[in-house]
C-alpha cells in the first residue's frame, strides 16, 4: 500500500557523506597550509600568530564558501535532506564568524607585535595600505550583522524580509573575501595551482546560485505564468490562495514542500515569503494557506486579488510522504504548521486506522482547517483527534499520546510547527518509546 524502498542514500546516511566531503575539504585547506609553510619560518612570536591568522582564514574562507553553497538550493538535496540543508547552514555560521574574528584578530596581533606597535594604529595603517584588506572588513562586518540578526528575537523584530535582506549581503562579503585570498593569501599567491583551484571551487559555487536562485526561477515562472485564481477564508484569519498556471504539474512539487511566493500587487511585489503547499498539487493549481499574524499577512489578506501575477520560487524541502516507511503513521501540526501535514495526509494511502491526524492548539478558536480535516476523518482517509489545552496541561504529555494512539511505539511520528512545539512533541515521543530515526520534523522559522 505504501512505498517501502529506500533512495540511492537515505537521509541520514546522505548528509553522512555531505559532511565527510566539507571535513576532505578543511583537511585540504590545512595540507594547503602546511606545503607551503616550512617548518624553519616559525622563529618567532609575530611567526605563530601570523601561522594562526593563516589556518584561522583559510579554514574561514572555506566554511565560508560551504555555508553558500548549503543555501544554493540544488533540487536534487532540496529533495533529499531540505531541513537538514537549513539547519546546518544555521548551525555553521556562528563557528564561520568566530573563526574569521580569529583570523583579524591574529593578523593586527602579529603586525602589532612585530611593529611594536599599538593595534588600533596598526589596523588603520593596515586597512589604508591594502584596499583589499578593507573590502575583507566590510565583509567581515556584514556577517557579524547577520550573525546577530539570527539571533531569534531579533529575527522576530525585524520580520522575515529584513531579515532575509541582511543575508543577501553575503553574498558581495563572500566576493569581498575571495579577492583578498587570491591578492594577499600566501598560499595563492606562491601557488598558481591552489590559487586555481580555489577559484574553480568560488566558480562552481556561483554558478550553482546564480543557475539555481536566478535562472531557473527566472525560466519556471516565464513558462508556467501564475497568477491567483482565488482567494478564500477559511478560519478566523485563516486564508487560502489557489495558484493556477500552465503545465503546473512539470514542476514536479510534493504535498508538504514549499515554494517563496512574490505576489506583484500593491504593497506586496517586493517581498518574496515562503508558504507550504496546504493541498497536494493538482494538474494546474497549487495552494497556500496561512494565518494573519505579521504585517505582510494582514496586508496579503487585504490586497490579493484573483488575476494578480505571482512569481514562484522552488519547489523546496523534503518533508513529503516519501519519508514514510510503517504503515501507521501520527501527524502532529501546531498552528500554521497543520498546513503541510494537511496536504502530506491526503496523498497517504491507508486505512483509517493507519493515519492519526493531531493537531495542538492553545484555544478552539486557533484551529485550522479543521473542516478539511474532519472531511478526511469522514471519508475514512484518517482519525482527526484536536488536542486543545495549554502548556501547564500539556494535552501531548507521553502519557496522553499513549492514551490517544496506544501503538504510537510502532508508528511514524510528522511533527510540523514552531520550535518549541517541535522540541517538546520530540521529548514527549521518546518518553513514549519512539525512536529518533521514526520522528520527522518540519520547524516553521526562519
């Protein structure tokens, strides 16, 4: 009834291997370093701090150069491992950062050291004689600004755009710092060869931006042309958006992926925000579904209008039914995250039994879609159970999911929602006896 063969390589076992390749990586950087520093030019204090600056920068500029390329969307890992992708970009650039703070600080220490002198005028000195240095700087200063934007309070404050906007810059930091290795790094500038590579390495990664952030969307929308066909409330500030286009279907999307939405209206055409499929794609139209919470809902709910253009961006993630592999199967959606799970739990195939279909909300009034969802308990597609209390009653306690789904130790576990709902469903499974590999977790955050 259901699909129980594996890919070529599993999840797990593919970012296995994506990040066995990154550690190949580093320990060629390293082989780098170490050819072209013999052992008879470290005499001194100014010589260890410089050989520090030097591991700490090209160390630094290689992470550099993975944590774009874990965001250049290559369809085929979108596909595979699309979370995981996110999730270690997030997870590498506080290490990126700190490394290249180590590199500055090492190069104006040994300067300084070797100079005798103090290290602000050493710095002022350094960034006027090498232009190349100062563009290295800048860069520099515009990750520890996305640095800092990532934090999750101030991401809330600034809103999904600015925040994403910040980001955009690393882009010229990261050509920025690729200029100032191939001018100045020792290694590339005594090497022909490993200055070659290294751009080769830059090349590729630009290219793969370019063709798969700019080109292929750029291609996709001109020969599918959406455009909204409707617009529909569907809660309380809940609203659905049918997206129609031609030959929808070539683009291949999943029920429970993701795609940027641009709406080219009034107020919303320069803001690009992603929303997950809430129904499974049909042959000519895709929907959305989301709640109006921020300023950019309210105003999408206020402004769209059937007609209006949208430029489409993805499909993105790998959250979709093919993760399944036991028949039975819990979905546990909070809030807004209840919408890829909708979509996921219609393409299912199974018995009633087979599908538990929870979703968590504080109030009865913060449920969502729940009409659908008690059509499909209807039809006999699942059992929809509404699980509504707050925190201090917890109604996901393990020993509350054991009463709703006795088998639950059998079962797959699809989690959709915030970060904390996420984690605290996750603890709750594995006091239940679920096992991690069995858990499946879609984190709506950015």
């Amino acid at each position: 009834m259901f699909d129980r063969s594996l890919p070529l390589l599993p999840r797990r076992p593919l970012s296995a291997v994506l990040l066995m390749a990154a550690a190949v990586g580093v320990a060629g950087v390293l082989a780098l370093w170490w050819r072209q520093t013999p052992a008879d030019r470290l005499q001194s204090l100014p010589d260890y701090l410089v050989m520090m600056a030097q591991i700490t920068g090209l160390v630094g500029a290689y992470l550099l150069l993975v944590e774009i390329a874990l965001m250049a969307r290559f369809q085929w890992l979108e596909r595979r491992i699309g979370s995981w992708l996110a999730s270690a970009h997030r997870n590498l650039g506080g290490y990126l950062v700190l490394l290249l703070l180590a590199h500055f600080a090492l190069v104006i220490a040994a300067y300084s050291v070797s100079l005798h002198d103090a290290p602000p005028a050493v710095l002022v000195s350094v960034l006027r004689t090498y232009p190349g240095v100062l563009a290295a700087t800048i860069g520099l200063l515009v990750m520890l600004l996305a640095g800092l934007t990532s934090a999750r309070s101030i991401r809330r404050r600034l809103g999904y755009e600015g925040w994403h906007g910040i980001h955009l810059l690393l882009y010229p930091a990261a050509a920025a710092a690729f200029w100032h290795q191939l001018t100045l790094g020792a290694q590339f500038s005594r090497n022909r060869w490993a200055a070659g590579a290294w751009a080769g390495l830059h090349t590729i990664v630009a290219v793969a931006v370019i063709s798969n952030r700019i080109v292929l969307p750029f291609l996709n929308n001109r020969r599918h042309r959406f455009r909204v066909s409707r617009v529909e409330e569907v809660g309380t500030d809940v609203v659905s958006v049918y997206i129609s286009g031609r030959h929808v279907a070539e683009l291949g999307a999943e029920a429970g992926q993701y795609f940027r939405w641009r709406f080219m209206g009034r107020g919303l055409w320069y803001q690009a925000h992603p929303f997950s499929l809430s129904a499974a794609p049909s042959a000519d139209t895709l929907r959305l579904t989301f709640k109006c919470v921020g300023g950019y809902t309210k105003r999408l709910r206020r402004r769209l209008r059937p007609g209006a253009r949208v430029l489409v961006d993805g499909p993105y993630g790998a959250f979709t039914g093919v993760l399944r592999r036991q028949r039975g199967v819990v979905m546990i959606g909070g809030g807004i995250g209840v919408t890829p799970l909708r979509a996921i739990a219609e393409t299912m195939p199974g018995y009633r039994r087979d599908i538990v279909f929870i979703q968590r909300a504080s109030k009865v009034a913060e449920l969502i879609l729940t009409r659908e969802l008690e059509a499909l308990d209807q039809a006999g597609r699942l059992i929809y159970i509404p699980a509504v209390g707050s925190r201090k009653n917890d109604p996901l306690s393990a020993d509350r999911l054991l009463d709703l789904v006795p088998d639950i130790e059998d079962r797959e576990v699809f989690i959709c929602g915030s970060p904390g709902l996420a984690s605290a469903v996750i603890r709750n499974l594995r006091r239940a006896k679920v096992r991690r590999g069995r858990i499946h977790t879609e984190i709506f955050d950015f």
